[in-house]
C-alpha cells in the first residue's frame, strides 16, 4: 500500500457516470462566472478598501488590488487548465489526486474544508451582524444576545444558513437563478456606489498617490507575521512595500473564485465553460474592486477614512446618508451569496472524497429527483447553522486565508507534473508559459502565506494533524482506489 498512489484522470471520468453518483449538467459559462462574482464579492469590497488605504497603502490601494488580481490571476490559470483536462467535482482535491496522489489529495480535500465550512460559518455571522443593522434603521432592534457577533445564539445567522441549505439541496438550477439575482443586486449597488462617488471625487485627495514609506512597530509574539520571526522583516506601510502588503491583506477579497471548479460535474461544457467562468469572476470582480477603491479614496482624505464602513461613512460625510443604508443592502445580498457558494464547494469536494471512499461511501448518494448529494449538503448545512449559531468565528478567519493559499500553491505545482505524466490528455485550455506561471504563482501564494500570524500557522497545523490522523484510521483502509489496485495484483 502506498499513500501517495494516484486515481486515473480516465478512472475519475468514469466515476461521473455511476447512476447513484451521477450530478445533473445544468450549467453554462453565465452561470459559473456569476457564481464566481457571487463568492468573491463579499465585505471584502466594502471594508478592506478603507483599511488598507488607510493603514497601508494610501490612495495606492487600487495597486494592491491590481497586484492581488494579478497573482490570483497566475493561479486562475492554473485551475483552468485542470478544470478543462479533468472536469470532475472536487477542485484541487481531484487534481492533486491525478497527479501527487492520494494522501497529498487527501490533505488538500481536508484544508478545502476548513477553507469553505469555516468560511461559510464567519460569513453568515457578518450577515447577521448587517442584518441587524439594516433593521434597526428601520426601527426594529433585535436583542444583543440573539443577533450579532457576540449573541449568545446567532438566530439570523442560522437562520440564513438553514434557507441556504434548502436552496441548494433542491437543485444546482434553482441555486444557479437564486445566485444570478442576488448578484445582480449587488453588482447593481456597487455601480451605483461607484457613479454616485464620482461626483464627490477630489483630484487633492490622490496626492501624494504613493505616501512615503513608514515602518510599522514590530508585533511580538504569536501575532507576528511569520516572515518577521523567519528573516526579522518588519512590515511596511506606504510606499511600494506598503502596495505589496497591501496585497497581501486585499489578496483575501479574491479567496472563493476556485469555487467554480467544483461544479465542474454539473457543467454544460465543462471544457469551454469553466476556464470562461474562472478566468471571466476574477477579471470582473478585479475592475470592480479597482473602480470602487479609486472613488472612496477620491471622496475623503485616505488618512481619515473609516476602517469598518469606509464608503457607508464616506457617503454620510458628504451628506449623501441614504446611499449608506443602498451600501449596507448591498454587503447584505454580498454575503448571503458568499454563504451560499461556499457550502456549494464544499458539498461537492465531500461528495468526490466519498465517492472515493476516503469518506463513508453513502454520503456520495445523489438525490433521485432533484440531482444533488443532499446527505452531504445538509450535513455541511447542519454543522455551518451550528458553528455560526453559537461561535464568534472572527479570530479564526484568517485560517480560511491560510487554507486556500496552501490549495493554490499545490493546483499550481500539479499542472506542470500533469503536463509531464499526461501530455496526451485533451485539453481545451492551456497555461501559458508553463513552468513560469505555475512557478510564480506558486511562489506568490508562499510569499502571501509567511504574511500571516505565525498563531494562524499553528492552527492550521493542529488542524491537518487532525486531517492525518482521520486519513490513516479510516481513508487509507477504504480507499477505493486502493481497492482497485488489490484487485488488479491479485489477478494479474
């Protein structure tokens, strides 16, 4: 037996066909690149602008986004070259699968679920907390206890969680038009947002464009980003140093557009579609994010700028309060779509892991009438109600940052061994430039990663212990792959 034994791209193919496993094809290219739009644009778009303009970058901040874009571009890439070549549910857990083998895949499926499930959770918590926002400026105010990041039970955060589920159990479709509205009402604010901004820009307020470099205080202890205790690099604000951290903090804006590569099952065409639809979510929300951080750093000075409502704020300062509670609506329906997707990847990277038998084989059953793997969506439903119910989840956000970071860098180093084991696979979307993009991209996603607390790498290591210690008790005895190769040696 060998833990790093690969699953055939040919073997993954033929999985897809098995009648109590088998995802309905509804999806076009429209749709993933809307479900792309729809978990990348987030609060991201209405927090982290402020934030790092004012903390770190300056009037510079639309460069963070562009250098972040970019970098998540290198992986996109990646991702759409596996997407086309291997279009079977599970993302970077089919992929690693297919070409580092099953234990890497393994881990990689294991910090897919603490990336989306955890993600999924800390998301429907900041919908409550908007959520009771928008309420209490209609004169309706919900007990502290039972809304918001510090309740005691977060009902509306279940709440959302539980209507989610539903939507997503009752078919990939229904999901589809569900998600294609509430995008459209958030996409349709931000443009709002952004003309209405226009008109209270100041040219002065983009000078200096670059502020000159400051050194930040050192931060001690498990807080200290990673770099600083490896090198003693201390971080920068401002100046082009400052752009680049800046990248790093608006890097996670981006995090979710690998999303679309898990319904590659039930994709039309999965060969021309999901390379349209990963590569078009990243484009489109990297235009949105630049034009939205070019307005609020027109409309106030970038040192007075709020760091948890910079355009809600900006809109209040400039007499405009009733496009505040236009923005508020519009995190609102950003969010709930984030929810929504994230519990999307995660049931299909669950189903593919049992469907292997990594994972008890009998959460992998498709519904019969509505076509999705409904045991596993309402037990990924279940537990997100549950920990966004009861947990303040903020301290553990960044572990979402950390995981989809250590997913790209992986998708990034399989393409190039995928193109030297199987240059005879067909495929309808190539990288360019490979190795240098992989390599890049790779190398972009580690330099992002040692950017982090050296606590959120502790976690994160607790929990791929965690993730071993599963895999060596019950996935290594049941894999079907494993089983297929016993077979084989016995009659061969």
């Amino acid at each position: 037996m060998t833990i790093f034994r690969t699953k055939s791209v040919e073997h993954s193919l033929e999985d897809t066909e098995a009648p109590e496993h088998r995802l309905r094809r509804r999806l076009s290219a429209l749709d993933l690149t809307v479900f792309g739009v729809g978990v990348i644009v987030g609060t991201g778009i209405f927090v982290l602008t402020g934030e790092v303009a004012k903390e770190t970058a300056g009037p510079a901040v639309a460069l963070s986004f562009i250098v972040a874009g970019v970098v998540c571009g290198l992986a996109a890439l990646c991702y759409a070259e596996f997407a086309s070549a291997v279009p079977v549910a599970g993302s970077a857990y089919t992929f690693s699968y297919a070409t580092v083998g099953e234990f890497p895949a393994w881990i990689v499926g294991w910090d897919l679920m603490l990336e989306m499930a955890l993600g999924a959770a800390v998301v429907a918590v900041g919908w409550s907390g908007y959520f009771s926002e928008l309420l209490t400026t209609m004169g309706i105010r919900l007990p502290e206890a039972v809304a918001g990041e510090n309740a005691v039970f977060n009902v509306p955060a279940v709440v959302i969680v539980l209507i989610l589920t539903w939507v997503l159990v009752a078919g990939i479709k229904l999901s589809a038009r569900v998600n294609l509205i509430v995008v459209t009402i958030k996409v349709a604010v931000i443009l709002l947002v952004v003309v209405a901004g226009l008109f209270f820009v100041s040219k002065a307020n983009y000078t200096p464009f670059v502020p000159p470099a400051e050194a930040t205080p050192k931060v001690g202890g498990l807080q200290a980003p990673l770099i600083q205790l490896l090198f003693g690099i201390t971080p920068v604000s401002f100046g082009v140093f400052g752009v680049f951290a800046g990248a790093a903090i608006v890097f996670f804006a981006f995090i979710g557009f690998d999303v679309v590569a898990t319904a590659a099952e039930e994709t039309r065409d999965p060969q021309r579609d999901l390379p349209i639809g990963i590569i078009g979510s990243l484009v489109v929300c990297t235009v949105l994010y630049v034009a939205v951080s070019l307005v609020v750093v027109g409309m106030r000075p970038y040192d007075r700028l709020s760091t948890e409502a910079p355009l809600a704020t900006a809109f209040r300062e400039v007499g405009q309060p009733w496009l505040a509670t236009i923005i508020s609506i519009g995190a609102l329906a950003g969010l709930t779509t984030v929810v929504m997707i994230l519990m999307l990847g995660q049931s299909r990277v669950f189903f593919a892991m049992s469907r292997d038998n990594l994972l008890p084989r009998s959460l992998a059953t498709v519904h019969p009438h509505y076509g999705t793997p409904y045991r596993i969506t309402l037990i990924i439903g279940g537990v997100t109600a549950l920990l966004a119910g009861l947990i303040p989840l903020s301290a553990l956000a960044e572990l979402v940052n950390i995981g989809t970071l250590f997913a790209f860098v992986l998708v990034s180093i399989s393409v190039v061994i995928l193109r030297r084991t199987r240059p005879d696979l067909p495929r309808s979307f190539r990288t360019p430039l490979v190795p240098v993009v992989p390599a890049l991209a790779a190398v972009a996603c580690l330099y992002l990663m040692v950017n982090l607390p050296v606590e959120t790498w502790l976690r994160f290591f607790v929990w791929m212990l965690i993730g071993v210690v599963v895999y060596f008790a019950y996935g290594a005895r049941h894999s079907r792959v494993a089983a297929r190769e016993t077979t084989r040696d016995a009659t061969g």
